[in-house]
C-alpha cells in the first residue's frame, strides 16, 4: 500500500490576516516623523521631541515606515512633498513612538491630543485625527475637549490650499449621495447671517451677466423643431387626465408675495 500524504497549504491572504491579527494583539501606538534638517528643543506640555515634527500617525505593526514606500510616495500631497524634499538631500524623516501598548480606541484618542498639542497648522496632517476605525463613537467628554480646543481655530491660507488640493477631483458616489440625504433629511437650514448677507451681495457686485448684449442666446434649445405625430401623440396621452393651475391658497399667496418683492426691487 502506498502511504497518501495530504499537504495543508495556507494562502497569502489568510497568512496576512493572521499576522495582522497577531501585530494588533502587540499594540497600537502613535507616532511622529520629525524633520531632520530642523534640530531644537521642541516641548508640548510632558512630550519633548529633539526636532521638529511635522506628521503625527497611528497604527500598529509595520504602520510608521509605510509612509517612505516607493508606491505611498507617489501621491501628490504635502507630506509626501516634505518626506520626497528630506530624501533628496540624502536625509531620511525621524520616526518616533510617542505611545505605545495601546488598544485601538486609545491611540485615536491620543492622536488627537497629540495633534491639538502639536498644532495642526505645525503639521502636515490633512485632518485634525480620529479616523481608521467603523463604527467608533468619542466619549461624550473627548467630544467636548476636542471642540473647546478647536473652537475658534481658523485654518491658515496654505492648510486652506492643502484642503482643497485634496478634495479635487473627488467624485461623490452614490452611496455617498445617499448617506448626504440621509443625514440632512429633516434638518431646517439655519438663516443666513447679516455678514453672510453681506458678503454675498459684496461677491456680486460689479459681476456682469454671462449673457448680457448677447442676441439669441437665450433661444430655446427646441426653437424650430417638428415634432413627428407619434411625438405628438404621446405628449397628448401623457397630459391626459392632468388638472393644471389648482394650486392651493398657501402656493398662490407665496407666488403673489414673490412677484410683489421682485418688482418693488426692480422699481428700487
């Protein structure tokens, strides 16, 4: 009899979720990479750092060298623009664990602190930290230490540039659109502020009209079209059976108190 031997092989994936696994069970940290070119005494209450920083990170594991990754790199963002400046000039960023042992709850915490220490417009952090984790919810304490000490902040011109850098050329899905709706469903918009007023009609001031002493361009787009008798047809059958012009008492008050206010504005 020949003896069968079975060979049990595990695949890449679940081999790489096992050992993810087994890196979170070792801890979260946090961590900062700090500008070699720029040595000092840089002191944030009990954290005292020999350089300046420059980008605060959390993770476990491998997480503080991805960010030197060849394919991480070719994003075009401000910190991979600092990080690709330092590497240039024969430097490498210093890596340092400020936290360690923590659970995952603990580091997004502590990421946040550390920012708001730090100061957000010091770093090239795009958000203010918190993130990487579904479904976690702040203490309802955390929430209002966090607003106390942003309150009032107002982003700088180059971190406004970096926001905008980073939202362009997003494309909203539709699961994203729905989640939007979802959220402001119901929510009445607050009135707009006499400053809000203001610097809107100051935007509007001097604008000229896209289409002023332009002759036809408001033609419509229909203008000298036949339409066939089965077009015709079918318009008929879909008008069919439809009452127009029984608007209620509130509808018609509202169109008369509009008209009132357009030509008394036109009259001014």
């Amino acid at each position: 009899m020949f003896g069968i031997h079975i060979f049990i092989s595990m695949d890449a994936k679940t081999y790489n979720k096992n050992r993810r696994e087994k890196l979170k069970q070792e801890g979260y940290y946090v961590y900062v990479y700090m500008d070699p070119r720029e040595e000092g005494e840089y002191v944030y209450e009990d954290i005292r750092l020999t350089h300046r920083p420059f980008y605060v990170g959390k993770g476990f594991g491998y997480r503080i060298n991805e960010h030197l990754q060849k394919s991480r790199l070719k994003r075009n963002n401000h910190k991979n623009n600092k990080i690709k400046k330092i590497l240039s000039e024969g430097l490498e960023p210093i890596k340092v664990k400020v936290f360690e042992g923590l659970t995952e709850q603990e580091s997004l915490i502590k990421e946040i602190e550390l920012i708001n220490l730090i100061g957000f417009d010091n770093l090239t952090n795009v958000t203010h930290g918190g993130e990487g984790t579904s479904g976690f919810n702040h203490k309802e304490e955390t929430k209002h230490k966090i607003g106390g000490k942003n309150k009032g902040r107002k982003h700088t011109e180059e971190t406004k540039k970096l926001i905008s850098e980073k939202l362009k050329g997003r494309e909203i899905t539709q699961e994203w659109r729905e989640k939007i709706s979802k959220t402001t469903k119901g929510k009445k918009k607050k009135p707009f502020t006499e400053e809000h007023k203001k610097n809107i009609g100051e935007g509007g001031k001097g604008r000229i009209p896209w289409n002023k002493g332009c002759e036809g361009c408001q033609e419509a787009w229909n203008k000298g079209v036949k339409l066939s008798e089965e077009h015709k047809q079918k318009l008929s059958k879909a008008k069919a059976g439809k009452k127009y012009g029984n608007k209620s008492e509130e509808t018609k008050k509202r169109i008369s108190e509009g008209l009132k206010r357009y030509h008394n504005n036109k009259k001014k």
